[in-house]
C-alpha cells in the first residue's frame, strides 16, 4: 500500500512535466474540436474514413510557414485521397499577433487556395497538448483502432528555401511508410521555425 | 554567410572568454524585441573577457535587402554571423539537443560550462548569467 501511495504521489509530481512536454512519438493523440474559417467546427472524429491525418501548426506571418505553404497543399492533394488529409492549426495569440486573426487567416487561406481545414486553436490549449513549440510543426497521427497514435513529428524536409533541391522529403517519406505498414524513419525531426506567440 | 560546419568552432571555443551566442531573425518579433538587451550587455562588459555573437537566420535572399539595413539603422555593433544551412535537421542537436527549433534561441558557454535557453531573454536574465559566468 505504501509503495502505490509513494508511485501516486511520484506520478502526480511529474505529471505536469510530461503533459508540459507535448506528444512523442508513440503516444496516443487527443481529438480537438476548433473553430474553421468557415465557422464551423471541427473534429478528427468528422472524418471517419480517414486513416490517419497530417496535422500542420502553422500560421500566416512567420516566413517558414508562408515557404511551406505551397508543399502543404501539394501533401494534402496527394495524401487525402490515400487517407492522410491535412489540418492545419494556427495556434498563435491574435492579441500579440493580430495578423493571426480569424479573419486574416480566412483571407490567406483564400489567396493560397487552401484545400484543408485551417483552425485557430481558439483557447491556445491544443498546440500545448501536442507539444508545438514553432510554425510550421507538424505531427501525422494514425488510427490505431479507436485510438490516434503520434507516428512522425517534424518538418516537411530538408530545404525549406527551395522545394528543387529537397533530398529527403521527411514527411512523405513518414506518409509512404505509414501507407505500407512500416514504421517512419526517421520519425522526429527538427527545423527552425517561429516561437509560437503566446502571452 | 556559413554552414553549419563553419559555424560549429565558434560554439566550442576553449579560450578565458564567455561567449553568449544567439540565433535570430531580423523578421522574427520576440528576436529583434531583445537584441537591445544583448547590445547593452557587450557594451557594458567591453572590457571584460565576454563576446557576443549575434548568428542570423535571415533568408539568403534578404542579406543585403533587408538584415544589412536592419543592422544599420538600429545601430548593431555585435558581431554578425549569417548562417544559412537549409537542413536544420542535421546540426540543431549539435547546438544543443533540447532545442525544439524555435527562435530565438540562445548559448551561452566558456571552458568551465554551457547553458542554453530557448525563447527570450531579459536584460535583467542576461546580466545575472553573464555576472555569474564572469567570475
């Protein structure tokens, strides 16, 4: 009894530093329901046919996420159809960034011609769940039964300057080896990216 | 402007200095919001044994453009370092591999010790760091 009221006690002191820490791979995925720039909401359970989703952190300033977009649409015309759509989230605070507005980002997913969702994590609760630290982070998840399972975090490739000179196009590759029941490798990877702007 | 590679001494000099090294953007808000505090440091402690190395993020197309009159006009005298190695992937974890990524960000080190902090820093963090790295 002793020792279960130690590990209780243990597991309550490091809790919050591991929900601080977002998702690793592994883990299994929290649902969401976010506002759309079209004023509905959205769920991952709206989409039941899916096998797994490609959710993108973005937003509309920050010139990492703006070199990305244009391969962001590409990946979701490409992988939709095979079960992996995009969802893009744009958790920045519109208080300190005001160009991060629902409105703004209504206009932006306009004149890119965004073929996906793109929500503004309205409560700034989402991005934190999930661990997003930058923009653009993204984070394929996989349907595992009824369970969501973190199967890539990171960047889209190895060259956000120019899309011609990509050697390892690290999220396809994680995509083409979710489709054939392998395992990515890698399934982490990093970049540099924008703080996500929070008071 | 330098790869990774060429950068990489300049995070592991083992000379009597401390070196504050911080990643930034002219385009990135939080970054340019405290280069004041890095600028006040290295003009406060120019006698003492402390370099400040300010390396840029800026887009190699946006040097001469933009980062260059940036520097000018807000009167930027750290030394500038641009670095442009697009596969971030392969040396973030060489700068220290808690870094998610984001910027700014920022190394601190002499021969005794590291510290690295992602996210801003006050004048006032500056100044405690730097006062106790100095003794």
């Amino acid at each position: 009894m002793k020792k279960i009221i130690i590990s209780l006690a243990l597991s309550l002191v490091t809790m919050p530093f591991i929900l601080a820490g977002g998702y690793n791979v592994g883990d299994k995925a929290a649902d969401f329901k976010l506002p759309n720039i079209d004023g509905k909401y959205v769920s991952l359970s709206d989409y039941p046919d899916a096998k797994g989703f490609i959710v993108v952190f973005t937003c509309n300033g920050c010139p990492y996420a703006r070199a990305y977009q244009d391969r962001i649409i590409a990946l979701d015309k490409k992988y939709k159809s095979r079960g992996y759509p995009v969802i893009a989230i744009n958790p920045n605070d519109t208080g300190l960034k005001p160009e991060d507005n629902l409105e703004a980002m209504k206009e932006r997913a306009k004149e890119k011609g965004y073929t996906f969702p793109y929500l503004k994590d309205e409560k700034y609760d989402v991005f934190k769940e999930y661990g997003a630290t930058r923009t653009p982070h993204i984070f394929v998840l996989t349907k595992r039964g009824s369970d969501l399972v973190v199967s890539y975090i990171g960047t889209v490739d190895d060259n956000y300057q120019d899309p011609a000179a990509v050697k390892e196009p690290y999220l396809a590759n994680a995509l083409n080896a979710l489709l054939a029941d392998r395992e990515p490798d890698p399934s982490f990877t990093k970049a540099i990216g924008c703080t996500i702007k929070q008071q | 402007m330098l790869s990774f590679d060429d950068l990489e001494p300049h995070l592991h000099f083992s000379n009597d200095t401390t070196y504050l090294v911080n990643f930034w953007a002219s385009w990135c808000t939080p970054c340019v919001s405290e280069l004041p505090a890095f600028e006040s440091i290295r003009e406060e402690y120019r006698d003492e044994k402390l370099k400040v190395l300010l390396v840029s993020l800026d887009f190699p197309g946006q040097v001469d453009t933009r980062l260059m009159p940036f520097l000018e006009k807000n009167g930027i005298h750290s030394e500038v370092l641009v670095l442009n190695d697009p596969d971030a992937n392969r040396w973030i974890d060489r700068v220290d591999p808690g870094w998610t990524g984001s910027i700014p960000a920022t190394l601190i080190y002499n021969r005794d010790g590291r510290l690295f902090h992602e996210g801003e820093y006050s004048y006032e963090e500056l100044k405690q760091i730097v006062e106790q790295k100095l003794k």
